[in-house]
C-alpha cells in the first residue's frame, strides 16, 4: 500500500427531497447571493431549479441564474460565468445539473476567485491557489464531480479537452436526490454507469500490490452499480437503484476505490480526445468502446490482478491452470455486460472509421512526440492505434 | 435506501513517516501552540512523541505536553486539560494515542471552547455548539475515533461511561502511520480488530433493505479486516496488514459502513456498562463475548441478513431450504475467528460471573426502568440477561 492522502471535505446531503434543505446549508455557509448554473431547460421543465429557488429564497438568499451548458462543457461559458459573478457580487456558485454543470461551475468559481483567464490554470500553468465557495445540486450519476477534484473544460476554438486536479474542485455541499435522475434516458443511464465503473477501474488496474482494502471496496462498489445499473435501465423510476448509481458515482470518484494504489486514468485520456474532437461522442460511451480494447492490450501485464477482477465481480470461474484465461474471460463479461445496458463496444458503434484514427492520436500524443500516461509500459501512438484497432470488434 | 448526510471532513495522512507532515498541516490551519494529549510512556518510550515535536518545532510551533490517559479516558482528566489549555493559551490539540487519547483530546477541545464542565454535554445536556481546532496522531487501529464524531469518557466517581456524538468530534487533520501500531499486543490487536468489525456490523445488521452499495462496502471492508487480522496478529510488524487495519478502523466508524441504514449501536450500549464497571475489561474483549450472544439472541427476526453476512464473509454456503441454518453458522464462525485471533468468547473469558450480572444491566436499563436502544425488538432487563447467559458458553 502506497502512501496517501485522503480529503473528501464535501458534505453530502441524500435522499428524497434533498435539494430543499439548499437554501440551509448555504445560508450556513455565509452565502448571501448565488449564481444558479446549469444545463439546458431540462432542470427547469422538471420543477428542479424551482424547487432549489424555492429553498435559497426561503433562506433569505438572492440569486442569479447562468444557464446553458453543453456536454463537453465550454470555456467561452465559463468565461461569461466569470463575468456575470463579477457583475451580479455573487459570493457562492450552485451548479444545478450533471458533471458538465458541475465543472464548468468549478472553473467559475476558481476563475471568480483569482482573476485571471481560466485557461491559464487548466491548459497547464499555474495551478489556482483560491475559489470561490461551491456546491452542487446533481442530476446525473456519472462523473463523480460533486465530490471529486477533478473538472474537465474543453475550449472549443482548438477543440482541445483538458483536465484541472486540484482539491480546490471538491464542493463543499452536493445535494444528491435520486429522484432527480428519474428522467435520465437509458442512454445517459449506461453512459453513466460506464463511467462511474472506470472511475473504479482505472484506479484498481495498477501493478500496485497489497491494495486489499482498496480492492474490496472497489469490487464491492463495482458488484452493486452492475446489479443496480440493469434494474435502472429497465425501471428508470426505481428509487433503489437510482440510488445506488448516485451513490456509487459519488464513492467512485473521491478518492475511495483508489487509496494506496498510483493511477495514470490512461483510458480517460485517450477518450477524451475522442469526445473533444467529435461533439457527437459521449464520454460513457467512448470510455466503453475503449477500456476493454486496452483492457486486451495490457492484461497479460497483470494477469494476477484482471483475473482477480473477473472472478469477484463478473462471476468467473478461476482457472489456476490459465489464469489469463480468466482475465481475459472477465474482460469479455465486463463488455458483453456494456453492450446488455445498451452501449457501444466498437468505434463503428461509436460512429467512427479508421479514417479519424490519425486526428485523435495525433491530439494525443502532440502528433508522435508524446507518450499517454499509463502504467503498463509506454503507451506511444503505435500502441495507441493498436488499442484503437482492437476495438474494431467486440474483444 | 434512506436518506442520510455524509460528512468526513477529517484530512487523512497516510503512510510511513506521515506524523512528519504534523507541522505544517498544523500552521496551515493557524496552530501557534499545541496541547500534545498522549497516554502512558509508550509513545514516548517508542519515540513517536519526538518525532511529533520535531515536526511541530521544525514548523516554528510551541507545545505543552499533557500525558495519563488511560483506557475508559476518565473525566477528571479532561478538566485538568481543559485547565491546561486556558492557563497555557493554546491554540490546537493534537491527540498522540489511541481511541481514548483522541477521545479525551475532543472532550478537552469542546470544553476548552465552550468554557463550561465537560461533564454537562457527555451526560447528555447541551450539546456544544463551538470547538476547538483538534487533530490525531494514531497509535491503534481499532476505536475510528480518528475520523468519527464519537466520543466516550467515563466519570470514575459513578463509573458512568457515556457517549456524546457531535459533527464537533471530527478531528481536522489525522496523521495514520501504520509502522507506529507494529508494538501493539497480541491481544490489543485482537481487541482492535473486533471494534472495527463491530463499528461496521452494528450499522450492518438493522431490519431496513435495499442497501446493496453500503452492504457491499461493508462486507469488503470485513473480509480484509479479517485476513489482515490473522496476519498481524502473527507477524506484528507485517507493514501491509498493519495498513489495512488501520484504514478499515477509520473507514469502519467514518459513517460510510452504515449510508442509507438505521443503527442503535445496541452491543456497544450492552458492553460500555462492563467495561465502565470492571476496569479490566477492555472495550474490544467485551464486545467479542457479547456480539455474537447478541446475534444468537436475535437473528431469527432477520434471518435474511445473517444468512447474507455468513455468505459473503464467513464463507459459509447458503442452505436455501434452511437459511436460518446458515445464519446460525455465520454467527459461529464469526465467534471461532475471533477465537483464533486470541479474544474471549464467553463471560468466563471475561472474568465475568453471573453474581455480575444485576450490576451491570441496571446500569445499563437505570435499574430495570429503561431499554437499551435495539432495531430488533424491546431490549429490557429480561432480555439483556438472556443476552448474558448465552454468552456463558460459546453459541
């Protein structure tokens, strides 16, 4: 077990009717006036962002509203949050909406903060060093952002997807309902699930040992989100597994299913230059196509550890005399189980050709002169195209 | 699933060599001068209280030394540290020990701040609204206080031992060195390893359902409690198991074993009235004799559950014709371990006789007018000494 830290500083507020306890909590949190961030109509056709105005108002809060986030969320938006913070003298930022709300309201509220251009500290320079405070109101479980340090911008001018790391990104308050994702289609459901999996699996795939906690927690998070993920494909208005998928997504990206172990989230990077350059792409769904194709690339790096995974979560049976055909086996359930709840598992699925091969690897790999992070050997573009290839078909 | 407020401020720094880091985690959150808060010599013997103030030195922070808690931390201590913090104008206290150390180091902070008897919260007046700003060096992997909102002292005068619980009780910081639990005994060891399995248990076992997430978590962090129990209990010094049972008691009572569920903590209620009666009992060998008579009085009211938990831990096979078979056998094994890892399984082992009995349980049911708080069924006078006598002989 390597050295860690561990700070999830984020209070979460569950269950039925969370979101009214909003105005409270801010309130409490020294908030007077509020920037309500968030995507499309969607929150306000549901009654959602009514209910959370409802509550601030009850609290004797003020608040202005900034809608209008993509997937994929903007830097020119996040530029225009900034402005309307400065304008309105807002003092807190509430992302009301899934993870693209979430982290464009992060890159806001360091952006209001510091002063300066956002895509200073997350194209790579120096990193923020304030924020402004921020909670969250979610509606989607998938990206774990309302409680993780993580948030994703994509400047859409060079279509370049860059992720900022600090614990300047944990919320300090997350409403999590899980009635609020009733609607979620079945779609976004199995992009989530998917993604919420490989905030898991992208920590527990390291050639760390003695991890065993780590793991169990992992593999236990991972069993309930397979069991609760096909109960909410066919019951969107389950509240059991609704919630457990909320849950879930929360655990899976804050540090938890990651402790003592170095990740590199290899499969994260080279989606991310999918999804940032083809708009049509959805981060779930690019990850599903993608893991288990670096999945057969590298498991026989690891032998040990992906048949360690394909017994306890996707049922196998342990061959001691080929165990790499039980890690290979797993890799084969855990995509046979992506394509049950209805997502893609090869680039045709995905909708792309070898054709747009070149464009991604290039973005990359800084066209040829730089390796992907990874912790099974050098992932240059040969073996990235090689990934790329595997996925042409179901592994 | 219902619903619940998950709240885990408490920054963890883990690893070898992390009481280093004390210092300057500590000017970061404004300490000038700390209350050092330890027990007996062992902590200096071992020279782990140096290497605290070195830290705290190297950080140009000033400290004044208050040692002598003893296991069942008394009352009257927690008011001369009280007294030492006014007189001495600190700042922050840091705990350097174990679950009765950091338990006295919270009662010190509260009262510090609140400036009143800290007697008047504990026994369950006002809670107190204002704390001072605390944290913990961890030299025992077993009570989670280093990350939980509990907190238990005894008045020695009455032997009342009482419990409050308060989001005031999370420490700010807590610096978790495996290496610095490898003196531990056999048997503190072992008494560990059943408290931390019981803080997950006793939020394990309630009547709700539909908890599969948290169920999960709970049932990974037990299986890796209990192979690391059986390895450092034979190797002392095994840096790996040392690690994992020191994560698993901070996660065990950090509130994420028991999201969604009720728990009465019913075990803990029973054993604190036996160890603040006898002193020589210690709280983990109390809970060893009595959980699993607890389990044998009331498993047939939730057979669902102790059959889950003998599956999935205890690695018995279901018998789907007769699952109470099963449970039954989850609950034996559950005693054999602990057996193996050296506790006592009876009162016997305790040093307990039934001339005890009359004692211990009215104090526990304030003479036989109260019950103790249970999820299964009235907990009264009757029914605890049930409770006693099967736990006369192993179940």
């Amino acid at each position: 077990m390597l050295n860690f830290i561990y700070n999830t500083p984020t209070k979460v507020v569950f269950g039925r009717g969370a979101e009214a306890q909003a105005g409270a909590e801010l309130k409490a949190r020294g908030a007077t006036r509020v920037l309500l961030h968030f995507g499309g109509g969607s929150v306000r056709r549901s009654g959602l962002l009514d209910k959370v105005e409802a509550s601030l108002r009850e609290a004797g809060l003020s608040y202005v509203e900034l809608g209008g986030v993509a997937p994929n969320p903007k830097l020119s938006l996040v530029r225009e949050g900034i402005e309307t913070c400065k304008r309105e003298k807002v003092d807190f930022v509430l992302a009301v909406g899934g993870g693209s709300v979430i982290d464009s309201a992060k890159a806001i509220a360091h952006g209001y903060a510091e002063g300066r251009d956002p895509w200073e500290y997350i194209s790579g320079g120096e990193p923020p060093k304030k924020t402004t405070p921020f909670g969250t109101v979610l509606t989607l479980a998938a990206a774990g952002s309302e409680m993780s340090n993580s948030c994703v911008i994509t400047d859409e001018v060079t279509h370049l997807k860059r992720g900022l790391t600090t614990e300047l990104n944990r919320p300090l308050v997350s409403f999590l309902n899980p009635e609020n994702t009733f609607t979620v289609s079945k779609f976004q459901t199995g992009c989530g699930i998917v993604d919420t999996m490989m905030h898991t699996m992208e920590r527990y795939f390291t050639p760390d040992t003695d991890t065993d906690l780590t793991d169990r927690l992992a593999e236990g998070l991972l069993v309930a989100v397979r069991d609760a993920g096909r109960i909410a494909i066919a019951h969107p208005e389950d509240y059991e597994a609704r919630a457990t998928l909320m849950w879930a997504s929360s655990l899976s990206h804050n540090t938890l299913t990651g402790c003592g172990h170095n990740h590199t989230f290899t499969v994260h990077k080279l989606e991310h230059d999918f999804s940032g350059l083809h708009d049509h792409i959805a981060h779930g769904a690019g990850l599903s196509v993608l893991f288990p194709a670096w999945a057969k690339a590298v498991y026989r790096q690891d032998v040990r550890k992906f048949a360690q995974l394909a017994v306890r979560v996707w049922g196998c049976e342990m061959d001691f005399d080929h165990p790499e055909r039980t890690a290979l086996q797993g890799i084969r359930a855990m995509q046979a189980y992506f394509g049950e709840i209805g997502m893609p598992v090869t680039m045709g699925g995905l909708g792309i050709t070898p054709a747009d091969y070149e464009d991604v690897v290039n973005l990359t790999t800084a066209n040829g002169t730089k390796c992907a992070p990874s912790c099974y050997g050098e992932m240059d573009k040969a073996r990235i195209l090689e990934i790329y290839r595997i996925a042409e078909q179901p592994v």
